[in-house]
C-alpha cells in the first residue's frame, strides 16, 4: 500500500508511520510540500515548484493508495491526478464542505474520506473555558487597567452555577462539558440525534436541534461547535440570539457561517449580550473594517483555537490506528458521510 503524505510532518512521525506494517511504503517529500508557518500548519505557505519537482510530486500522487492530508497545491485537478486514491486521511474535522464544494465524492466514488474529528477537542475546550473565564473575571477590564497603569478595585464573578447551552454537543461539545462541569458549571447539550446517556457525554441534559429556541433563555454562556452542514447553516439568527439571556455571551468555535453574523453584530452593539468570543467568521480572514474588530466586548482569534503543538501525534495517533483497521478490512474511524457532511 503505497501512502503519500501531503502536508508537512515531523520526521519522527512519519516514521511511526512506516512503522505501523512492513506492507507499507510511505513517501514524504518535505521539499516538495507547502512549508508550515507554525506547529501543524497543514496548509503552508505557497510554494513554486521548478519542473523536475512538479513531475515528481505528480508522480507520486499518480501512484498513490492514500494520501495523508488534501493536496493543497492540486486541490481542482486532485481527482485526476491521482486516480488510484482509495482512501483520504484528513488533518481537519469540517472537511464536507470542501468535499462538496470540490465534488470529491462524485469524482472520486471509490475513496473513502476520514476526518481528524476528536483531534481539536482538547484545545477547542480550553479555548471555550478561557472565553468563559474571561468575561466572568472581567479580564478585559484587567488587561485594559495594565495599559492605563491604573489601580482601581473591583469584584468580578464566577463560573459555577452558570450555565453553558452547547450547540453541536459531539466530541468537542463532550471536552466543553468536562472542562464546564470541572468549575461547577451546569451543561445542557444539543446535538442532532439526542440518544444516549448525558453523563456519558458529560452533559447534565442533552437535547435535540429542535428544541434549542426553548433552551436558549438559560444560556448564560451558547458555545456553538457544531459542524458547517446545510441543516446548520445560519442555525444561530435573530430570533436565536433574541431568546438568549441579558448579558449572555456567545462563543464560536464551529463555523462562521452558522451565525447570522450582522444580528451577532447588532445585538452586540445594543449591549444586549454580554459579549464574544469568535474563532471563526462568516468571511476568513475577517475583514479589516469589520466592527468586530473594536468591540470592547468582544475577542478575535484568527481560527486558531483548534491549533496546538500536540495536534500532529494526535492525528498520527489516529492515522495509524486507521491503517491497521484498512490493512485488516476492518470498519475506519471517522469516516465522512458526504450527505450529512460530516
């Protein structure tokens, strides 16, 4: 089984590839591949290839079984390019999107496509927690004193007892709820099909998409961490943001397009909500006139909530675990349904 890896990975981690089954021949070719700007970049910076270079990558492509990570030099042309791919590990859980948009599933009917789901859930969490701590600390407030060296005392709030509506409650909603309930918080989640134990999810209740407009007015904290699917799109409106307490800060980790970003803005702006904390953005990256950008209310990050230095063993941990379940014709781990789109 030949795999091509297509995005950059630490030496040693290719090798626990290779290691996984003699049957196997790994190719890396770090110079041929986008570099990374930080730790587990997947997409790189770009990258011209002379000639010599190109024929060999697209040699290599034109041979593989599998690929390790979407080809992000040849994204339009992969299917052709490399027609003998059965299978596509990717570096990223919200990959059905691309997928669709792509027409992957159609122009490559024998692939399969898994995802790194459960990967970012550990950082996504913490990002959450930190998004929930800062409002209820008033650590913008701190941090804004700091600047104007200015000594004034006051009385912030706390985290338990509060409680945290999670839209989206799947492997990164679970971390949410572990972290939440670690400080005291009550944890409501919602998810698209809402069987099972709660506390297996560790959630106090668990919830159907349905319902959410009736859950949201006890929402102190909505942490939104569903995947971008048709059924989720702009989920989060006026009337969604209306329903949610005085004060309620809304924190999203999911995708951008899952909020009516204009109503965000504007209840934001009337004060009504508290505040938020955003990873991802209707358009990326967010543009520089965005009002977004100077509410004292509200926190940017750059989409990089999921990102961390652990994030690449993670995903070999999890390729690895995949190949021997291929090798073996046994069931893989986060396989993509290109309906549900995740």
């Amino acid at each position: 089984m030949k795999i091509v890896i297509a995005s950059y990975l630490e030496p040693e981690l290719v090798a626990r590839v290779r290691a996984v089954d003699p049957r196997l021949e790994v190719f890396y070719e770090p110079s041929l591949l986008r570099p990374p700007r930080y730790a587990a970049d997947h997409t790189g910076s770009p990258i011209e290839r002379t000639p010599e270079e190109e024929a060999k990558w697209r040699s290599l492509l034109a041979e593989a079984d599998v690929l390790f990570d979407f080809d992000q030099t040849h994204l339009d042309d992969l299917p052709e390019l490399a027609p003998n791919v059965g299978w596509i590990q990717a570096t990223s859980a919200g990959i059905g999107e691309r997928v669709a948009s792509l027409g992957y599933a159609k122009r490559m009917p024998g692939a399969v496509f898994t995802t790194a789901s459960g990967v970012h859930a550990v950082p996504l969490a913490e990002f959450c927690l930190l998004g929930m701590l800062a409002f209820t600390r008033l650590l913008f407030d701190t941090v804004e004193q700091q600047r104007r060296r200015e000594w004034t005392r006051f009385a912030g709030s706390e985290l338990g007892g509060r409680t945290v509506v999670v839209f989206g409650h799947g492997s990164i909603g679970a971390e949410v709820g572990r972290v939440a309930r670690a400080v005291g918080m009550r944890v409501i989640g919602v998810k698209r099909t809402p069987g099972g134990d709660p506390e297996a999810l560790n959630a106090d209740e668990i919830h159907s998409a349905e319902g959410l407009l009736d859950l949201l007015p006890q929402a102190e904290f909505l942490v939104i961490a569903a995947p971008h699917t048709r059924a989720t799109e702009g989920a989060i409106g006026e009337a969604e943001l209306a329903a949610l307490p005085p004060g309620a800060v809304v924190i999203n980790v999911g995708r951008g397009s899952l909020v009516d970003e204009p109503a965000l803005i504007a209840a934001l702006e009337s004060k009504r909500l508290g505040g938020a904390v955003l990873d991802v953005f209707a358009t990326e990256p967010l543009p520089p006139d965005s009002p977004l950008w100077s509410m004292p209310n509200v926190l940017v990050s750059p989409h990089s909530a999921a990102t961390s230095d652990r994030e690449n063993e993670r995903i070999v941990d999890l390729f690895c675990e995949n190949i021997r379940r291929f090798l073996a014709a046994e069931p893989l781990l986060n396989v993509l349904d290109p309906d549900l789109r995740y």
